[in-house]
C-alpha cells in the first residue's frame, strides 16, 4: 500500500504564499493543466498529499494515440489491438464463451510514475507534499485571491484548481459518501506475470453490475474487479478471479471511481478530473478525459495570465465547454445501467453478437474515441479564439 509522503517532523516545515496559479492534485488532470501554462511565466505551485507518481490507483491504460501525442511515449509498457470478452456458459455441459474484438485504435498499458515523471517535466510548476484540507470562505463577497487550507498551512491564489479526485475537496458542498455518492468501486492487484491479451469478463460469478479484468503490464498484470454499485464487496471476488487466473494475490490497490458528471467551477474553483466527473460511465475510463479537460483548462487558464480574458470568462468557458459533454456522459451511464441489469441474463449475450460485425467495432469504438478526441491535442489552444477583455487585469507573473 502507499505511504504518504507529506512531511513530517523536521521537514514539516510550515507552507504560506501567494501564487498565480494554485493546482491541488499531482495526477493526470493536475499535471497536465500544469503543462499547459509552462512559458507563460505564471508562479504556478502544483501540491498533493503524495510524492509525483508515488500512488498509482488504476490499472493505468490509455489509447496509444493520447499517449504518444502528448511525449508520454517511454511510459508504455504494452500496446493491444484486440479486446478480449469472456462471458461464462449459459447451461451445463457448455463451454465458456469468449469474444475478440479488433479494436480500429490500439490501447496501452504504461507505468504511472514515469508517465507522471513526463507530464511534470513538460511543466515549470513549483511542486510541494501537503495535505489540501478545503477552501476558506471568507464573509462578504469573493474576492479576486481565494484561500485554500492545508495541513502545512494556507495558501492564496486569484486561479485555483481542484484536480483531487472524487472526494471534490474545495467544494463548499456537502459531501456525499459512498455508497450513496454516483460512484463506482474498484479493487486489483498486480502479481509478477506476463500477458497477450487486453481481457475483460462480463462473467456475474465475478460481478454482476460491472466487469473483471486483466491489463498485462510488460512484467506484471493488473487484474481486478469492478463494481458499478459501491456498496458491493469487490475484495472476495478479486480473490475468487486471480484464483481462477492462478496468479498470487500480490501488490493491492484500489479505489471509488465516479460515473456522472458534476459541475466544472463553484465558488471561483475550477474542477477538473474525477473532482468534476469525468471519468467515462460504462468503461470507468478516466485517464484520457483527465488529459483531455485538463488540456482544456490549462488553455483557459494561459489566456488569463496573458491578459487575454479574465477569470470570471475563463470560469465561464470551462463550464461551458465541459456542459458541452453532458450528452455523451449521460448516454454512457445509460449504458452502464444497461450492462448492469444484463450482465446476469441471456440478454448479455444477445447484445454482444452485434459486435461479430468488424464494421459495428470500428464504429462504435471511434465514436467512444470521440468523447475526448486524440485529434484535440494539436488543437490551438481554446482560449486563443476567446474576445480580447479589454477590462480584466492581467494576473501578476
């Protein structure tokens, strides 16, 4: 399991100032928002609670395309082209049915600390360990510099971001904890062991509302169960699949995993990351729209310490723009509910004949590809086309 990184003792030393830009999470969408203001000469200060790359919570898989466009290339530790479903027997005496699908897009695995290592080498950002305990509200209205809290001591900043995961630290809202929060529960190990194939198991001996699977790592495999409602136990049948694998039960990890969007700013915060929702319902794909909103913002954000539109347009064009993809969200989770209630039935295998046809793959995977396209990386910057604001101050860099 993790250690947390956060100083102690004599390196506890406390941690005050005032930045540009606050960025509250050293993951995907933290990082690479940092990467984004690199050369605008913006005082930016990236803090997590864990060293960069130090907790890895996912099985850590993205489309290759993503990962090469954006320099992340040396992380890759596998690519797929094929997916593999396994779906039990439907009555005694039968065989259990597997289905490979080849995919129109490769799909890797990689390491998470050096993928992290990248990202913020692409960035300047300043970088410290401290515990984000929540923003401070102060009386009256907002004011231009907001205050964020942290266990080392407080911070302010006129651009803040929460890229901290589920648990929306900087939210003034109550917070909803499973398993009543929209979130879905995953648990996996990684044994020492070497893989071919990309595979999932629509299998309910496993789970019922959700899938198992193994990614194949170079020289492990990340192996695990995936529950779309939080209150179901993952562990017993984590163990139950990597028995049947006949693999150890070596190297824990786990974690909630939102499945529904939330809002993109409150209270002068921008959310980015499983903060705002955006991992993908069905798949619990997050990384790629992590990179992808974390681009998005980190555009926004560069226009404002260049002058070229002001905070309060910045939270205006972000929520925007992340409202833009509410559809495609909904529509997915509308999906999961669907997999849910027919993983169990026969229903299951009905849909899954449709994927028989090459042509129904390749089109249902490039328009799952075209929530958070590739083609967005070289994209000019979302903020360039923004109207001049001949009223905003220029942030101080």
């Amino acid at each position: 399991m993790p250690v947390r990184a956060t100083k102690r003792g004599d390196a506890r030393t406390p941690l005050s100032g005032e930045y540009d830009v606050l960025i509250c999470g050293a993951s995907f969408a933290g990082l690479t928002v940092a990467r984004e203001l690199a050369g605008s000469g913006a005082n930016v200060l990236v803090i997590d609670r864990y060293e960069i790359g130090e907790r890895q919570t996912s099985a850590c898989a993205a489309p290759t395309e993503w990962l090469d466009a954006l320099g992340l290339g040396p992380s890759i530790r596998q690519t797929f082209q094929d997916l593999v479903i396994h779906r039990p027997k439907r009555e005694f005496g039968s065989r259990d049915r597997t289905h490979r699908w080849t995919l129109p897009w490769t799909f890797s695995t990689f390491d998470y600390r050096q993928l992290c290592e990248l990202l913020a080498e692409q960035g300047e950002a300043e970088f410290d360990t401290a515990k984000v305990e929540g923003l401070v509200v102060e009386d009256g209205a907002p004011g231009q510099m907001l205050t964020v809290r942290t266990d080392r001591g407080d911070l302010r900043a006129p651009i803040v971001v929460d890229a901290l995961g589920w648990r929306r630290v900087l939210s003034n809202a109550d917070t909803i904890q499973p398993p009543n929060a929209t979130l879905s529960r995953g648990l996996e190990v990684h044994p020492p062991a070497t893989g071919a194939d990309l595979e999932l198991w629509l299998d309910p001996k496993y789970i019922g509302p959700g899938y198992s699977w193994a990614f194949p790592a170079k020289d492990e495999v990340r192996i695990g169960v995936g529950s779309f409602d939080p209150a179901l136990d993952v562990k017993q049948p984590t163990l139950e699949l990597i028995a049947d694998e006949g693999l150890p039960p070596e190297g824990w990890q786990g974690n909630y995993i939102p499945h529904k969007l939330r809002t993109a700013t409150e209270g002068g915060v921008f959310f980015v990351g499983d903060s705002a929702g955006h991992c993908l319902p069905t798949t619990a794909e997050g990384i790629r729209p992590a990179l992808y909103f974390g681009l998005a913002l980190g555009r926004e954000l560069r226009a404002v310490i260049e002058g070229r539109q002001s905070r309060e347009q910045a939270l205006q064009r972000y929520a925007e723009f992340h409202d833009e993809h509410r559809f495609a969200y909904d529509w997915l989770l509308r999906v999961q509910r669907m997999v849910g209630i027919a993983n169990p039935r026969p229903l299951m295998d009905s849909a899954l004949t449709l994927f028989r046809s090459q042509r129904f793959v390749n089109w249902s995977f490039n328009h799952y590809l075209d929530i958070c396209p590739p083609g967005f990386i070289g994209d000019p910057p979302a903020a360039e086309a923004a109207a001049p604001a001949p009223a905003a101050e220029p942030v101080p860099a």
